[in-house]
C-alpha cells in the first residue's frame, strides 16, 4: 500500500510491481484501490492534507464498498433462494390444485353416474301422443298426461311413472318385468296390452286388460292392496282412492259389480267387459256406453282443452251412448243435444251447459214410455 502513497522504497516498489503482473485480478483490485484514493485526496483540503488519515479513509472506503458488494451479493443470492422457492412452490400448487380438481370431476363424475336421469314425455290437454321405447315397446298418452322414464330404460330395468292415462303394447322380455308406477298401485307385466287411467285429479285408478296377463300391487307409499291382484283378458279393476268420496258420488255406476278381493275393501272388479270402450280413446272411433255427462264432460274436457261449466247439476246426470270419428267439439255438442234436453254456448274455451227446458217435458214422457 506504501507504493500507491508513494513511501515505498525502492524493494517494496519492485514487489508491488511484480504482484501487479502476476495476475490480472490483482491489477483490477489495485486500479480500483488507486480509484479510491484518488477520490479521497481531491475531496480532502490540501492545506489539512494528511497521509495517514487519508489512507485509513481510503481503506474505511474501500471495505464499506466491500461490504456492500458482498450484502449486495447475499441479497441476490435471497432473491434467488426465494425464486426457486415460489418456483416450487407454484408447481406444488399446481399439482395439489390439479389433484383436487381432478378428485371434484371424479366425484361428479361418480355421483352423476349414481343420479338418475330420467326422460319426460307429456301429452297436453287437447292433443295425444305415442311413445316408442328402447326395449320395442308402444305407449299411447291421452290428453294431459306424462309418462316418466330413465335415459338407461331397458338396460337395468323397464320402469316407468305414469301420471295420467296411457294404452301399452309391451314386448315380451321375460328375464326383465315391465313396471307401470302410479300415485297409489304399481302394475307388472312381461308382455302385454293394458290400459292405465290414473289421473292424480281423479279418485279412482282404472287398469283394464286386453291381452296377456297383468298384476297389480300397492305401491309402497299408499299400500291399501293387501295382497297381488291378477287380470285376465277382458277383465277390469278400479282402485278408489277415498272411498268416502266415492260412496258420496252422484254419479256413481251401481251397476258395477263391487267385488271385495280378500281385504281389498277400495277395489271394484268388472270380470268381463268390453275393452274397446276403456280404450279407444286412442283410435279413430272413440266407442262411449253409457257413460254420465259428469264423467263424459272431464273427458271432452282434455280432448279438446276447454272448459266446461254446468248451470244444473241435474244435467250431470244424463247417459251417452255413440261412437265418435274424430269430430269437432261443436258437432260432439250437437249430437248430445239432439238425444238429451240440453243446450250450450261457448265463449273463448269455456263451454256452458244448460238444460233446454221447452225439450224436457218431451224427453221425460219419452223416457216415461218406454
């Protein structure tokens, strides 16, 4: 250090010489001592120069800069600790964030799987429909009723929900039941033709068969049937819901033969009929026997989406009997007054009924005479 304050003799000078040129990097840690001490001798009054305070400040200098550099250094080499540690740290992240996204769509995908997903086809008032399902078999909806049924129909097995009234024409599968579920009952076949008139707004449930055979059980929420009923062709069963509702009816067929089926006290067994006239609904030629105005009126109701209001209860009371080829509703109105002393008017999709007073009399003594 004497050589660059100038005291060095003439040895001292030739050592520091010679260690200038041994290496590089002690000539740049020598120029930037020289650097140093340069700026410490201008920045000093040369009246108050001192060697030896100046050296020292150059060397209290130089190690503060030393220092400086190796803070600067060990906060790099943090920063780049903290790099590779928020690199890290991100990539675990990543895969604990693809872990649990990755368990969630299993899970979904898992209680998807679990969930069932059913399919829904409604046949509104005013209008029928057919329904063709997976396994062969044929449904026909009457107006204002849905049949429910699950996306994997036929696969596991071949339920569906009715609400409303529906014609089946099953295919025989003999290793999977066929299951018609309604509110109240549950019907199985194998491979059958039936008909099904369950509408929820209705006291009764009516299962009428034509082909093949058929049973019929509780469901299990309303289970008043106490044991498995069986159909044969032509042979009908209504299960009545309430049967304080149904001794009440002014309506009420007392020609049907109420037949208490062991315990079955709601059960009403017609062991031979007709079957044409519980289901033609769905053809062309809709076959009416004796049917009460009550009941004819809910029907025409749905067939045709209206409504219709009685002026007289009475008038509930008259019987019908004809067969209907897809006629329009005023001609079905039409015929009803030239057999029975009533008239009609409608406004927008209100049918009104009246009773035709100046036809009555005739009608009763018709009636009287026979």
């Amino acid at each position: 250090m004497k050589y660059l304050t100038g005291m060095a003799d003439a040895v001292e000078r030739e050592q520091a010489l010679a260690w200038l040129r041994e290496d590089a990097n002690n000539r740049k840690y020598f120029d930037q001592l020289k650097e140093i001490y340069e700026a410490a001798k201008i920045s000093q009054p040369s009246s108050v120069y001192d060697k030896n305070m100046s050296w020292e400040k150059v060397k209290s200098l130089y190690y503060k800069r030393r220092i400086t550099k190796l803070e600067n250094a060990d906060q790099e080499d943090r920063r780049y600790f903290i790099r590779e540690i928020v690199k890290y740290a991100a990539l675990i992240l990543a895969i604990v964030t693809l872990g649990i996204l990755g368990f969630r769509f299993l899970s979904y995908k898992s209680l998807n799987s679990s969930a069932q997903v059913w399919n829904e086809v409604e046949a509104p008032f005013g209008s029928r429909t057919v329904v063709n399902l997976a396994d062969g078999s044929k449904v026909w909806l009457n107006a204002g009723s849905k049949l429910k049924y699950a996306a994997n129909f036929s696969q596991n097995n071949r339920e569906v929900i009715l609400t409303g009234e529906a014609y089946f024409d099953i295919s025989k599968y003999k290793e999977m039941q066929f299951i018609v579920k309604t509110s109240h009952l549950n019907v199985k076949v194998l491979g059958t033709e039936f008909n099904v008139k369950a509408y929820p707004e209705e006291n009764t449930i009516q299962t009428t068969l034509v082909k093949g055979s058929i049973t019929i059980e509780g469901a299990a929420s309303e289970n008043k049937i106490k044991t498995e009923i069986y159909l044969k062709p032509n042979q009908s069963i209504t299960y009545i819901k309430d049967m304080n509702l149904f001794e009440k009816a002014p309506d009420k067929d007392d020609t049907m033969d109420k037949v208490a089926i062991g315990d079955n006290q709601n059960l009403v067994f017609l062991p031979k009929i007709d079957p044409v006239v519980f289901t033609s609904w769905k053809d062309n030629k809709w076959f009416i026997k004796g049917e009460t105005l009550s009941s004819l009126a809910i029907k025409l109701e749905r067939r045709y989406n209206v409504k219709i209001e009685f002026t007289s209860e009475s008038l509930k009371l008259y019987k019908f009997s004809g067969t209907l080829r897809d006629e329009t509703l005023e001609q079905v109105l039409n015929l009803m007054q030239f057999s029975a002393p009533i008239e009609y008017s409608i406004k927008e999709n209100n049918v009104y009924l009246n009773e035709n007073k100046s036809f009555k009399k005739s009608y009763d003594e018709m009636l009287i005479n026979r």
